[in-house]
C-alpha cells in the first residue's frame, strides 16, 4: 500500500506542472499575437 501514495503525488505533480506550463503558453500566445495585430495595423496604417 506505500506505492499508491507515491503514484498519487507523482500524479498531483504532473497535473500541476501542466497547469503551469499551459497557462504559461496561453500568455505568451495572447502577448504575440497582440503584437503582431499592432504590426499589421502599423503596416496597414503606413
């Protein structure tokens, strides 16, 4: 029975690290492509 404790908290690490890792791509995704919309728009402008 001490392995499933082990597995539980292995799993718990793992979901958080994907929750993190994903929020942190959703950011950066957002911030790019909020930069490249005010590019086109300086292009377009132009």
């Amino acid at each position: 029975m001490r392995r499933k404790p082990d597995l539980l908290w292995v799993l718990v690490v793992v979901f958080s690290l994907g929750m993190v890792t994903t929020g942190y791509t959703q950011s950066q995704w957002q911030s790019g492509s909020a930069t490249s919309a005010v590019a086109e728009t300086d292009i377009s402008a132009r």
